[in-house]
C-alpha cells in the first residue's frame, strides 16, 4: 500500500524545501546525509541518519519500559555514523543517548504544554545540538 508505507512522500521530492525522502541519500555542504524510512534496512553510509524512529535498545526508544524503536537499524549501531534524526517516540526515556559505535541519537520527543514544538537545533561544524528544554548532547563534528 503506497499510502500506508509513505511512498507519496517521494513525490513531494523537489518541491518547497523538501530536499530528500525515504532511501534518499544527498550531500549538504559537506555532510552525507541518508534518509531512511521506517523498516527500511540502513545502507551503512553516510554521517547524518534521518529516520522515522531511533535503533531499538537505545534509551531513546524507551518510552514507559517498553522499546518503541526500529530493530532494523540494529545495523547502524555499528556504524560511522556521527548523528542520527529521528522521532516516533513522544515520551522517550531520553532526549539523546550516544550508540556504543559512537553515533549520538537525537529525538525531539512531544510537549503538549508548549506552544513551540519539541526540537533540536543542530550544528554539525561544532559538533553541538541544543533541545528546545534546554538540554544540551555533543557528537563528532562534521566537515
């Protein structure tokens, strides 16, 4: 099912700001960034993983004792991989974590009290993310 899979989404590609969907891998000054979508396998490239939910296992994923995240990007947790985007979890047990590879997971999480969205506000070069709380997580910079 198109619709239920978010294949639609390809077809935003291009359009407004969208700059990449699902399977799509694109450089950003001099960032590679992968775009995976949920159940999909991880391709082991890049230094930016956006993806719909974070690795399963991960403090990220835990929400209420149970792990909400993707089993399929076990894979990434043996990465290079210096940043990972991701979201699905509303109330998750963490913010960030840092993968035993090194890789840091970042998910915004959901603050129905705030009239801002959960966010992190990211800068590759310093190696820095800041969460709308107030939370701060340190990774590898990138070029």
């Amino acid at each position: 099912d198109v619709s239920a899979e978010g294949r639609w989404l390809s077809s935003l590609c291009g359009h407004g700001n969208i700059v990449a969907t699902d399977g799509d891998s694109i450089r950003l000054q001099d960032v590679e960034v992968v775009v995976n979508g949920w159940g999909q396998r991880y391709n082991g490239s890049g230094d930016l993983l956006v993806t719909h939910a974070p690795p399963s296992e991960c403090p990220c994923a835990m929400s209420d004792d149970a792990d909400f995240g993707d089993p399929t990007l076990l894979d990434a947790t043996a990465s290079t991989l210096k940043l990972i985007l991701a979201g699905h979890i509303h109330f998750p047990a963490a913010f960030s974590s840092r993968l035993k590879c090194g890789s840091v997971v970042l998910v915004p999480g959901y603050n129905d009290q705030s009239s801002v969205p959960s966010h992190w506000i990211i800068d590759t070069k310093h190696g820095l993310a800041s969460h709308s709380s107030g939370a701060l997580a340190r990774f590898s910079p990138m070029p």
